[in-house]
C-alpha cells in the first residue's frame, strides 16, 4: 500500500481501545505477543495504528467466528 494512501489512517490507543472492545493492557499483551498488528512510533512516548490493519484485525476474529460457528 502507498505511504500516501488515504485508507491509511493512522488511529490513537484509545481510538483502537475503544473500536475493538478491549482494554489498553490486553491490546498491549496482545501487541506484545505478535497477535495484533504493530504500532507506528510517531514520538518517544507515542504510537498509533494503521486503521486497515485494526480493520482487517476485527474482520480475522469475525472470519474465526464463523469459521467455529460452521465446524
């Protein structure tokens, strides 16, 4: 994807807190463990997330759903 696709909006902690229902310290265990997708550092003490990555992160657990619902 070009840096400047317009798709890639970069989202805040709370921005991905609040859009996957999960608090800071699971998305952080989660981050940590390689099973979410990584962040963009934008400073010393600040990092974002691309928006299609959270995206596509939340419609993997909605295809697993359904991939247990099927079984």
């Amino acid at each position: 994807m070009p840096a400047n696709d317009n798709r890639a909006r970069l989202m805040s902690v709370n921005d991905v807190v609040r859009e996957i229902g999960l608090s800071r310290a699971e998305l952080f265990k989660r981050r940590a463990a390689g099973t979410f997708p990584a962040a963009v550092p934008l400073g010393d003490r600040r990092i974002a997330f691309i928006r299609t990555e959270v995206d596509a992160w939340i419609d993997a657990r909605i295809a697993a759903r359904d991939l247990r619902s099927a079984a």
